[in-house]
C-alpha cells in the first residue's frame, strides 16, 4: 500500500500532501492484524471449548433423561403387574 502511495504521489502531484505513509506505519498496521488475528483465533478456540462442553453436558442429561424415563416405565410396568395379581 505503502509503495502504490507513493508511486500515485509521483504522477499525481496533488496526492504528494496526503502520501505520508511511513515504513513503520506498515510494520504498526501488520502488527495489529496479527495481534487481532491470534486474540480472534483464541475467542474462537475458547467459544468452541465452552460449545463442546456444552454438548457434553446436553448429552449426559438427555442420557439422564432417558434412564429417568425408562425407570419410571419400569415402575409403571411394575405397578401394572401388581394390579393384575
């Protein structure tokens, strides 16, 4: 960008003001992406981690869910049998 800047302000002479776009700029402005880039790929790691565990947890209560259900026809079953003795 740095070298597209400058090579407009050598044909455009009314651009000279406003090409003042530094080497160190560059380097501070691809500091900030990467910086950016690593802390959004860690937020994205994490969510995924507490989305995982999420799901871990949904699964062990839907698991809980059907043995609670499954009891409960059982007693039903139980109870049933006991009636018709």
């Amino acid at each position: 960008m740095r070298d597209t800047q400058q090579k407009l302000a050598a044909v455009l002479p009314e651009f000279k003001p406003y090409a003042n776009m530094t080497e160190s700029d560059v380097k501070d402005c691809l500091k900030e992406v990467n910086d950016d880039t690593e802390t959004m790929a860690t937020d994205t790691a994490s969510a995924a981690m507490d989305v995982a565990a999420a799901a871990g947890d949904a699964a062990d209560a839907a698991q809980e869910a059907k043995d609670a259900a499954q009891e409960a026809a059982d007693a039903a079953e139980e109870a049933a049998n006991a009636l018709s003795n």
